[in-house]
C-alpha cells in the first residue's frame, strides 16, 4: 500500500515557516484541486501523477522518498 506523507510535510513546513499552511496553497503550488489534495492528506487511497509528484517535491524542497513511503499489507 502507498502511503502519502502529505500531513507530516504540511506540518513540518508549517512550523518551520511559523505559519499554518492551508491545503489550498498546495493544491495551488501543485496545480491540483484541493480535494486532490485533501484525499492525500487522508491517505484515502488516492491514485495521482508524476506531475504532482514532482510539482510537491518542489515545493517542500524534498525528495519523492519524503512525499510517499510504500508499506506491505
């Protein structure tokens, strides 16, 4: 099963910047829709691309290894 880290990237971002970051901004920085972007934050089983992929490891400075994690059943 894949596992979005997206909560853990928010949250660390956030405290690093000292300012809460809305799920709008990132769905904006990765060119999704915010409920994209919320069903990963839930880890609900969401199906994405390689473009947001790589459109969030730009904007959390991190590596895809960051974003997700695979994890056996």
């Amino acid at each position: 099963m894949i596992i979005y880290n997206l909560k853990e990237l928010i949250d660390a971002k956030s405290e690093k910047e000292n300012r809460k970051i809305p799920l709008t901004e990132v769905a904006e920085a990765a060119g999704v829709q915010k409920s994209a972007i919320s069903k990963m934050a839930k880890n609900s089983n969401y199906s994405t691309t390689t473009k947001t992929l790589d459109a969030l490891c730009n904007y959390f400075d991190c590596k895809i290894e960051d974003i997700i994690t695979y994890k056996s059943n």
